[in-house]
C-alpha cells in the first residue's frame, strides 16, 4: 500500500500481501515484493483516500495493542522483530502510509487534523485486519519524528498504552556519526515539525541538527510522560529484564514457547536478522569524535537525565 | 495509432485484468518481464485494446519509479 497525491486529492494504491506476515524489521520490505511482479506493478487498485473508510469496516481490523515510539538508534527495531517472532503479533514498523497522513497537512490543507486523525483510523484499521488465524495482537512502532504527533496518534487511539524507548544520547550520536539516519538530514522533514523556520535550520550544522532533532524527540516524549502517559524505557532495560512488565502493560499474555521464540529473537542483529546481535555501548561511546560529545552535552544530556528521573517515577521497576 | 489511444487502451486493459482474476492470473504466470510484455499485448488485443510493447514497457517503468521514488 502507498499513498499519494493525484490532481490534490489523496490516493491510496493498493498491492495484494498474500499470505505474507509483517515479519520484515521494517515495513517497506514486506511490501516490495509485493510489486515485483510486472502483473502486479502495472495493474493495482487506485481508491480515493477518503473511500478507505468503507473498506476498513469491512472486515474491521484488530484493535492496536501498543505503540512503540523512540528517539531511533536505540533498540525499537530489535523490540519489533521480538514481538514480531510471535505469530499472534501483527507488527507494523514504521509504515510509510501512517507518515504520509501524519505529514499530509504539509502538502494538503484540506489534510485537517480531523481528516487525519480518521484517515490514521482507517489505515490502521485495514493494514491491522487479521490474516491468519493466529492474529490477536496488532503493535504499531512509528517512524522515530511521529512522536511529535503523539497528541493526534492519542486523539485516534486514546486509550492504546504506548512506550517511549529512549537511550544514552553519546551512543545515538555514535551511530549517527556512523551513518545518518533521514530523519537526521536538514530538509528531510519539514521544520515546522520542530517549530523552527527554514532559515533557522539552514544556519545549523549537519550534526548540531541531528542532536537538536534528536533532543526535539526526547522532550516532546518526556511532556507527555510528565502528564502521566505512556511508559519510558531505556535500551540497557531490553530486553529480558522489561519483558514481562511490558506485556502486562500492554495487556497480553503468551505461552512460554512464544515467549522464548521472542526472546530468542533478541539474539540476532534486529536489522539484519542473519547476523548475531553484538553489545556495542562502550564501542559507540569510544568512537565519538570531540564534536559529537560537545553536541550531545549540549543539545542532548539534558533532556536524558530529565527522562530518565522520570522513568525512576513512572517507568517500570 | 497515437500513443496516447494505446496509452487509453492500456489503461482500459487494466481495469478488466483487475475484474477479472483469471486474466490477472495468466499475466502473473509469466517468467520474466519480457514475456510479460509479450503476453499482455497479446491479451489486450484478444479483449480488443490495442497497444504496443513499448507502451506497456513505458507504463511499467513509469510504475516502478513512482513506487521507488515514494520509499527513497
């Protein structure tokens, strides 16, 4: 599925899954196959957006379990695979559609909060349509900048419990340093997002722009887990000491085999599944340059020790 | 006959593929793009569209790219 934009309205393009699971770290290539075919390239379904909510009532879809928003660099993909592990869990990681109606207002005008807030139910409600039969569980984890949007996701889903995943600011800079996350590259993402202007952002360097995006994330999480909302948790809390809080926070229960089967996922590299996954803290820590630590202390260090006070108050024990 | 009559005709040939799952079932049998061309100008003329295979090859690059472009 993909949305877009024909003569001003918003289309929604369809492609057939299958039988295919949400088993993929990410969205997108899931649906790429999809499409591999020229058969299935050429000939697909073109609805309006605004005809979505007819097709989603029928048959509706599972109702959200949990989200998984996060400051991106800081262990969300590996908890998605882990829940994904589990053939009860429908898992949709970072999906494009849900980014093009959170953003849409900044393409469309006629895109309303309102208007997105129904479009976001209605996609969720017929990506999260059960497929097989095992299906009880739907876990959503967002693009890492839709926590700016947590107000709209709570307006569409009020009573979905959702987690915030968050971790020490040098190893997020470390990977950035390694390599850019989009999210992380002036431009990518409208400034308004952030409440800055366009000029603002064209005087901050590259990295000062990642860490001031990055601190942007963590507090609009942090507001809200100072009213009470949702869970913070840090990535040296994954994944085997937080599992079991975690899944009575979001209300559900597995047997042992598939509690095993998820953990045993945590063994793997989350983003590319062949390789083992390997304890990289102390490395990513060492490998900051002088510019990446005055970054983070300045843009950065706050936020996280506020983050993590609070967890100390309101996270799991 | 103009491109863009084949290019109506193409689209017109679409929307029966997407009625009609047999159709859509014999176009998906086939092994590479090449075939698939062949096979669906075949088709289309067998349903009474008729278009070329530089047309359905220009559809289905233009296809392509405005998927890669959306998760670029």
């Amino acid at each position: 599925m993909r949305i877009y934009w024909r003569d001003g309205r918003p289309m929604v393009d369809w492609g057939q899954l299958g039988t295919r699971r949400f088993t993929d770290p990410f969205f997108a290539q899931t649906i790429h196959p999809c499409v591999r075919h020229p058969a299935d390239l050429l000939f697909r379904h073109q609805t309006l957006l605004d005809e979505l909510g007819e097709i989603a009532g029928s048959p509706p879809g599972l109702r959200p379990t949990g989200f998984i928003f996060h400051m991106s660099r800081c262990g969300s993909t590996l908890m998605s695979q882990m829940l994904a592990a589990a053939p009860e869990n429908i898992v949709l990681s970072e999906a494009a559609p849900m980014d093009d109606v959170l953003r849409a207002h900044f393409r469309d005008p006629g895109a309303t909060e309102e208007r997105r807030v129904q479009w976001l139910q209605w996609l969720v409600g017929v990506l999260a349509r059960r497929r097989h039969p095992a299906e009880k569980n739907v876990f959503i984890k967002f693009d890492s900048w839709h926590v700016m949007f947590l107000p709209l996701i709570q307006r569409a889903f009020p009573d979905v419990p959702w987690i915030f995943l968050y971790r020490e600011p040098l190893e997020v800079m470390a990977s950035a340093q390694k390599q850019l996350g989009g999210q992380m590259i002036p431009g990518v993402l409208e400034p308004a997002l952030f409440g800055w202007d366009p000029v603002a952002v064209g005087r901050m360097q590259l990295y000062e722009y990642a860490a001031r995006v990055l601190g942007k994330l963590c507090e609009a999480a942090l507001t809200r887990a100072q009213a009470g909302q949702g869970k913070l948790v840090n990535y040296h809390q994954l994944p085997a000491t937080i599992w079991p809080a975690l899944m009575k926070y979001w209300n559900v229960e597995f047997s042992t085999d598939e509690n095993a089967r998820m953990l045993n996922a945590a063994q793997l590299n989350a983003k590319n599944p062949v390789l083992p996954f390997e304890p990289d803290s102390q490395a990513k820590r060492d490998s900051t340059s002088p510019e990446m630590r005055q970054l983070t202390q300045q843009w950065l260090a706050g936020v996280y020790q506020q983050l993590e006070a609070q967890r100390s108050v309101t996270g799991f024990a | 006959m103009a491109t863009i009559d084949q290019q109506q005709n193409l689209g017109r040939f679409g929307e029966l593929v997407l009625a009609n799952r047999e159709l859509h079932d014999q176009l998906r049998a086939t092994a590479n793009e090449a075939d698939f061309v062949a096979l669906a100008v075949q088709l289309g003329a067998e349903h009474g569209c008729e278009f070329a295979a530089t047309v359905v090859q220009a559809a289905i690059n233009e296809k392509r790219r405005a998927w890669l472009e959306r998760w670029l």
